[in-house]
C-alpha cells in the first residue's frame, strides 16, 4: 500500500507478473509470524491466531511475545530473529511506540512481508501522520512490503488464512 500519490510509470519496477508474486505472500504465506500475540481471548493477535486455526492454515504458525513460552498451544518466540525457519509473513499487533523496533526485527529476520494492524498512525494526528512517514521509509530501506498500518488484514479462506482482527466463527 503506498500513501500519497499513484506511481508514475518511470517509478514501477518489475513485470507485472513479478509484483504479483510479490504480494502474492500476503494471501498464500508458507509461515507466518503474529508480533504481538497474547493468551487474552480479546486482544487481536489472539483472534487472528484462533481465525488461523479455526481455518485450518496448513502453513507454519510463529506467535511472538517476549514475555510468553506458549500462546493456543504453540511455542511463543521471543523475537522474529528467534525463530529458526523462513517465514514469509509478519502481522503486527503491538501498541503504537513499539512498532518501529518490531519492523526492525522482522528486517533482521528477514521477513520480507508485514502487515501492520496498529493504529494511531495518520489516523492519529501530525504526529501519528509523522510515525507512519517514519515507518513507511524504514520498510523501504529493510526491502520489507508493507500493508497499514491500520490495516484490516487478509483473508483467503481457500488457504486457512485470516490476518483480519475480527472473528470468524
């Protein structure tokens, strides 16, 4: 998702066929990492992870939370650098000010797709409008492709995958 103006055409890189795989990651990730995910039934990335397994994702599933060892029955990580298997796809779910540091993470880990689902970025004021700048460029500089922030998520029931925050039953 890019803010601002549409691209020139001097600015599009790639075949088309190439920018569609590309995002095609964002629909049919092998793995994927939840930054953030809590035990609290309420909290989003603890609905995404129930989404996920109500929907039978066939791909690896990666909850991080420094602070936790499990979260539904899979192994927690306390970084994305933490986890030793590639992972195509990282859903951030942290409060605001820790976003940045968790984009630096997926960088490191070389996670080259992130959603991002925390708010109070333009939604939010100058301010918040100034954070979303900094992040939008910091992704670009790690050669991460990034979706938000405040972003609703993904859904491709056809592969078990739901990144949204709202609950499906």
């Amino acid at each position: 998702v890019r803010v601002g103006d549409p691209p020139q055409p001097d600015e599009v890189t790639g075949t088309l066929e190439t920018r569609l795989q590309e995002m095609s990651r964002f629909f049919h990730p092998r793995s994927l990492a939840i930054m953030g995910a809590p035990r609290h039934p309420l909290k989003a990335g603890n609905v995404i992870l129930r989404n996920l397994q109500r929907l039978g994702f066939r791909g690896a599933i990666y909850p991080v939370n420094p602070i936790m060892d499990e979260v539904l029955g899979l192994r927690c990580y306390p970084s994305a650098t933490a986890i030793e298997a590639t992972v195509d796809l990282a859903v951030v779910v942290v409060p605001r000010d820790a976003v940045l540091a968790v984009l630096e993470d997926c960088g490191q880990a070389g996670i080259p797709n992130v959603i991002v689902s925390t708010a109070g970025f333009s939604d939010d004021g100058p301010e918040g409008q100034r954070l979303q700048d900094e992040l939008v460029a910091r992704a670009g500089e790690l050669g991460i492709r990034l979706m938000g922030p405040n972003s609703i998520g993904t859904v491709e029931v056809g592969a078990g995958l739901v990144t949204s925050l709202a609950s499906v039953e």
